[in-house]
C-alpha cells in the first residue's frame, strides 16, 4: 500500500470548506493508502496564538476528524511537536532553501504586499519545516489544495537538491489534487475561499456552528441574477459553490442536482442544500460529543506518535549521519 501524507493546522475553527476539501478526502484515502496525518501545532505558532486556545483548537480538531469517519487503527494521527524530528529536519530544510524560494512563497508574499508588519521569521521560513514534515515520512502522495500545491513542489526541489548534494536519502513526493470540492468558497463572497479566518461569519459555516444556524447561512447565500441553475463556476460562482457543498455531502452527483431542478428557482434549492447541511451537523456534532465524553483524544495521539516516531527518529539519523553531525 502506498504511503500519503497530510497535516493541518489548528488555528481558529474547523470550516465546511475544510471538511469538503480535506477530511471528507482523507476518510475515502484511509482505505486506500496507508495514511498518516499530523496536526501541524509547530506551524500555527508563526503568528501570535494564546495556549489555551492552541490546546482547545487542536482537541477539537482531533475529535472533528476521528467523528468525521477517520480509524486510528488505519490512519496515523499525531502531533507534530510529539516528534521531534521534525524539527530537527526543519532546520536542516531551513540550510538547504535559499531566499528566493522563501520570498515567493505565498503566504509571506500576500503580506509583504499588504504591508503588514510584524511578519516573523518563522513566517518566513515555515515553508521549510513544512518540507521536513513531508520528507521524514517518504510519502509517495501529498494531498493538496491549489493554494498548497507550491509547498510540496518546494519540498520536492529540497528533496533533490540533498539527494543530489548527498545521495539518495528522500522519496519525491507528488502532490495528489482532489477533484470535486476541492475549494469551497465564502457564502457571502463566493471569489474568496471559505477560510477559518473569515471575517464575515455569514461567509463561513463552522463545523461546530448550530446547525440552525448554518441552515440560515445557506438560504442568505449569494447567488446572481440569471435565475437559471446550471454549474457554471466563472458566470455562477455563487450557485457552483453551493451545488459543490449539496454534491460531496449528499454523494450526487453534480449533473443529478441540476437536472432535478430543471424550470425551479434558487430558493428551492437553498432550502435542500440547507437542510443537507443542517442533517450533516447534527450528525457529526453528535460523534464530535461522544469522541469528547469517551476520551479517547489523548490514546489516539499516544498510539500515534509511538508509529510516527519509529519512522521519522530513523530518517533523521539516516540525514544526520549523511551530512556529518554523527561523528
């Protein structure tokens, strides 16, 4: 079985567009590779973030994934900071990027732009812890979003560039793109991806959020004024997006969708689509309390990190011996 590998990072709430982009991707991946999954918590410290609310996004989020379908006894989940060698790695990634690369990556770009100030160091060298996270696991696949396609391409290039300085040490990974749902969009704005930083909560359903609520959400979305249901992305960005979210969590098909409501208005369809939504809260949100009362988090993550370690504590040796540290 093929290895892949993802990891997310636990800053404010997960979103339906993270469900619908990754974690519904991540269920279907489990039976089909052998998967490992790292909460990325040594990223989420790039920008100021309070520990009491670093402990409960991440406790959160574990008890998100695991009531979203994902068996620890297939899939590999952990913290990032339970191994350390991904930090060791990201230094040695860190000696092995030149200024350049980091420069165009986007998140560091998009603020330079802007003007922002106070960007810190690890803003600007994350790119590369992100690389280690990646290659101490010799993964063949790297699922990705369009927007995270330029990290793994970074991870790449460092992985022949020491191969090359060094000998044969890392798999090159490739990044394997999701098809429908790959983006999800704010409700409110549909040219701007669902984000867990959105700063217009009627733009963002929170998986979390009361499901009344996100129903209400779904009825005030935006749409357009051609009243004609069809997937268009570029002329109905609005209306895609919101027969993407009915597609993935009904399991139909997009085509099925818009032939159904052939000659019927948006309303009709928002109220589907909104009570499709409001049934896959309550669901989840119902697995999400009983993973919490049984407490199960901290096993998941003990078990985990034991099977993480085993393989990167290896990799890290294997680097270190190549380029000189172990004498």
């Amino acid at each position: 079985m093929e290895r892949m590998l993802s990891g997310i990072k636990p800053t404010g709430r997960l979103t339906l567009g993270n469900y619908i982009g990754a974690i519904s991707q991540f269920v279907q991946f489990q039976d089909e590779y052998e998967l490992y999954i790292f909460i990325a918590n040594q990223h989420a410290i790039t920008i100021p973030i309070e520990a009491k609310e670093l402990r409960k996004n991440t406790k959160d989020l574990i008890a998100l994934y695991l009531a979203s379908g994902l068996d620890p006894n297939k899939v590999t989940i952990f913290l990032q900071s339970d191994v350390a060698a991904h930090a060791k790695l990201g230094w040695v990634m860190t000696c092995m990027s030149y200024m350049g690369e980091l420069q165009r990556m986007t998140q560091y770009k998009d603020k330079v732009a802007k003007q922002e100030t106070g960007i810190t160091a690890g803003l600007f060298t994350y790119p590369c812890l992100m690389a280690a996270d990646i290659l101490l696991y010799d993964p063949k696949y790297v699922p990705v979003g369009i927007d995270q396609k330029q990290h793994v391409e970074l991870a790449r290039n460092l992985a022949e560039r020491f191969n090359n300085r060094y000998s044969d040490t890392f798999t090159i990974p490739e990044p394997k793109m999701t098809t429908v749902g790959q983006k999800i969009y704010s409700l409110q704005d549909p040219t701007k991806k669902m984000s867990k930083s959105e700063t217009n909560p009627k733009g963002t359903i929170d998986l979390l959020d009361d499901p009344n609520l996100a129903r209400k959400k779904i009825l005030s979305a935006v749409t357009d004024s051609l009243g004609i249901i069809q997937y268009d992305p570029e002329n109905q960005p609005g209306l895609a997006n919101l027969l993407t979210i009915q597609s993935v969590l009904s399991k139909e098909p997009i085509d099925s969708i818009v032939s159904r409501y052939q000659g019927k208005g948006y309303g009709e369809l928002k109220q589907e689509i909104g009570q499709t939504v409001f049934d896959f809260l309550s669901d989840l949100q119902a697995r999400y309390k009983d993973v919490l009362d049984k407490k199960i988090v901290d096993e998941v993550l003990a078990q985990g990190a034991q099977k993480a370690s085993r393989i990167a504590d290896k990799k890290i040796q294997k680097v270190y011996r190549k380029i000189g540290f172990n004498i």
